[in-house]
C-alpha cells in the first residue's frame, strides 16, 4: 500500500511505528520554509529539561502549562513565514486532554495578534479523527513522577494523532518520561527510538524558538 497524503518523513514514521513498514510513500517535495521554522520535517520539541514540565489534574483531564507554551512559540514561528513569503498553512494542535485544549487555546487567544496568516484548529484528537491540515502539533500533555501514560497508551490514538500532517509533525512533550514509563503499550517510545535513528527527524529543547 502507498499513501500519497503525507511527505515521506511522516509516512515513514506511522509505517514503521504503527504498521510493521507495510505502507510505503509516494516521494515528494519538502517544504523548506517549514523546515527552516522548524528544524526538519518531523520535530519533537523535549520538555525534559525544563523545571516546569509536569502535568496538572484537571478534575478528570489533566492539562500541561509548559507544553502549551510551547505550542504557542511554535505557531509563532510558523507564522513569521507569512510574513516574508505570503504562504500561509493550516495548523492541527492536537492533545488527548480536554483540560489541556482549554489551555493551549488561552495561550493562542493572548497571542492572535501574532499569528496572521496561519489557521489553527485546536481540538482533541477523537474529535479531530478523519481530519487533516498542514501542520500537526501534538502535546503529548503527560509527564509525572510515576510514569502513568493515560491517553499515551493507545496506539490508535497516537497513530491518528501523528498522522494528521501533510506538511510537518511536531511532537511536544517530555521525552525523558515517555522513555521511562514501564507502562505498556508505549506507543511514544517507539516513536521516540524511530526518531532518534532517522535523519529526516529532528529531537530538540525548543531553545531556538522565538
């Protein structure tokens, strides 16, 4: 099976992540513009070392106040390449947690004077399922002290999640804790360990965003 939906370096990762390389892709151009703004087509954007990463409950939903701001930063970026080119892209920022959309969509409104020239879609990403856009940011929302993945755990999950960019993948969230979760299935950590074997894939601090 071939897909045509999806540049090669994220076609590649769901293959191999989440259907044994069964799923070959159809070549094509890479956006330059977004990989400069982003570093490479397929970015995880670490939260390891910051003092700041950990979750927050939320009643049943748990939300991540760093990741958010993260995401804000990214889009930032993102826009700036309107500004000197006149693209403009269409933007999923997805997470498993309702509480953790509520945030990230606080942190945008404060910055919409910012961001001209992109749409973003925030939502959960069940509610998202079937969807598409140029860019998918995924906020992983999770890190704690006991390793609990919650919505990391499902597979399908995480396969619609990261597969809802045509152009760019970003992932945000700590990678240090998804590597040392004993939880299974970890579908992060795989994603992780094919990231960090491919060159196509970029694992970052974040500290060259604006």
């Amino acid at each position: 099976m071939t897909q045509h939906r999806m540049v090669p370096p994220i076609g590649e990762l769901v293959s191999q992540c989440f259907y044994s390389g069964e799923i070959t892709s159809e070549p094509r151009e890479i956006d330059n513009n977004l990989s400069l703004a982003l570093g490479k087509p397929v970015v995880w954007f670490s939260t390891s070392n910051m003092l700041k990463r950990n979750e927050a409950r939320r009643g049943t939903s748990f939300s991540n106040d760093c990741e958010a701001s993260i995401v804000t930063r990214l889009l930032k970026n993102i826009a700036g390449i309107f500004k000197w080119t006149g693209k403009s892209y269409k933007v999923a920022v997805l997470t498993g947690y309702s509480a953790q959309k509520t945030a990230i969509e606080r942190k945008v409104a404060a910055s919409s004077s910012e961001l001209d020239g992109i749409t973003v879609m925030i939502n959960t990403v069940d509610a998202f399922q079937g969807q598409e856009a140029d860019v998918c940011i995924f906020s992983m929302t999770r890190s704690n002290h006991s390793g609990s993945l919650g919505f990391l755990k499902s597979d399908k999950r995480i396969n619609v999640a990261l597969s809802r960019g045509r152009e760019a993948l970003v992932v945000v969230g700590d990678a240090d804790f998804c590597r040392a979760s004993h939880e299974a299935p970890n579908p992060m950590a795989d994603v992780l360990e094919y990231m960090e074997q491919n060159s196509d894939c970029l694992i970052s601090d974040g500290s060259y965003l604006k």
